[in-house]
C-alpha cells in the first residue's frame, strides 16, 4: 500500500506534466516486471464471454450431432426397407424353385413308377408264359 501512497506523492510533487509521464512509465515499469504475465491475467468477463462462446458451440455442435443421427436413422430404415423387400423377394423366387423341383421330382417320381410297372407287367407276363409252358410240358397230353 505504500507504493502506491509513494506514487500519489510523487505524481503530486511533480513540478511538470513530463515529470508526471515518467512517474506514470517508471510505475507502469516496476507493475510489469513484477508481474511478468499481466496481460495474461483472465477476467471474469473474458471468462464469461469465453463460457458463453463454448456455450454456444456445444449448443451447436449437439443440434448438428441431432441432425446427422436423425439422417442416419432415416437412412438405416430405408435399408431396412430395403433389405426386407429383397429378402422378400429371394423367398419368392426360392418357393418358385422349389415348387419346380418339387413338380420335376414329383414327374420323375411318376416316369420312374409307370417305368417300374411296365417292366413288373412284363416279368409277370413272362413268368406266367413260363409257368404255362412248364405246366403243358409236364401234363401229359392226352
């Protein structure tokens, strides 16, 4: 406090306003050499302003960030859209196949069993003639 005092004496006794600058300067002189990192110093309006400034791009930032979720949610369910219309779409053309196999399965099935009983006909047939011609070959004729 006494430095100051000794200022106010000094910048009163000064006998001309030259005098009165060069105690202003030599004062200015000895604040900043004994604090270095004055115009460093923050008030609490540069940190107002500072909090209000990253207020603000928070605030910005979160409704940009709202913004793009909403696009990727947008986008998310038109792929599902998308998705569920083609796998719909791979079901039906399975169940087509299916059914075409199931149909050339079921005329194989068909060839296979006429197949089957011509050639039992024919065996039957052919046992029977031999069965005829062993009975006419053993009875006696007569």
């Amino acid at each position: 406090m006494s430095a100051v005092l000794d200022l106010y004496d000094r910048l009163r006794h000064a006998p001309d306003e030259e005098t009165r600058a060069r105690v202003i300067a030599e004062a200015f002189d000895l604040l900043e050499s004994r604090y270095p990192h004055l115009d460093y110093l923050v008030t609490v309006r540069h940190l107002s302003e500072t909090e209000l400034r990253l207020t603000k791009e928070i605030e910005q930032v979160r409704a940009n960030l709202t913004k793009e979720i909403e696009q990727v949610r947008g986008e998310v369910k038109a792929i599902e859209l998308k998705l569920t219309k083609e796998i719909e779409q791979v079901r039906a053309d399975l169940t087509k196949e299916i059914e075409g196999v199931r149909a050339q399965v079921a005329i194989t099935a068909a060839e296979t069993r006429s197949s089957i009983l011509k050639w039992s006909f024919l065996f039957w047939l052919s046992q029977f003639g031999a069965v005829m011609l062993l009975l006419w070959r053993l009875w006696p004729h007569g």
